[in-house]
C-alpha cells in the first residue's frame, strides 16, 4: 500500500512538471494519491490501535495472519459468552 501511494505520488510530480499535461490528467492523479494517501493512513491506524505498534512492512501474509488471529480471538470470546449463558 505505501508503494502504491509513493508510485501515486511520483506521477503526480512528474505531471505536474510535464507541460503537455491536462488539467484533467492531473486532477486524476491527485485523486489516486489522495486515494492512496487515506487507504494507508486508515491501515496503519488500525494496526496501531489493534497491535498498539505499527510494524516495520505490511504485506498480504502479515495482514492475513493477523485477521486470522483476530477471527480465533473473537470465535474464543463467543465460545466464552455461550458458556456463560448456558450455566445460568
């Protein structure tokens, strides 16, 4: 994802310093970036808030462990909650 928004944010220079560039080829790639910019923001505050770290590089294998440890922590905790309603 930061890759994504660094590619995002270097063709943004790149047309903005290009003169035959239109205003609508640049308007498009400040909305990618911009795009870019809040998807990864929302990730890494997400992985703070839940891991109370951000880590180093976030990659699909990383961001797969991680919900599938979220998914058994969640399973444990309704498992708990079912226990607890059957013994009343």
């Amino acid at each position: 994802m930061r890759k994504k928004k660094s590619d995002s944010y270097s063709s943004l220079v790149q047309a903005n310093h290009d003169t035959d560039s239109t205003k609508h080829l640049i308007k498009e790639k400040k909305e990618l970036y911009r795009f870019w910019k809040k998807r990864t923001w929302i990730i890494e505050n997400l992985l703070i808030e839940i891991q109370g770290y951000f880590p180093e590089r976030i990659t699909d294998k990383y961001l797969n462990e991680l919900y599938s440890q979220c998914f058994k922590s969640s399973q444990k905790r309704s498992r708990e909650l079912l226990s607890r309603c059957v013994s009343l």
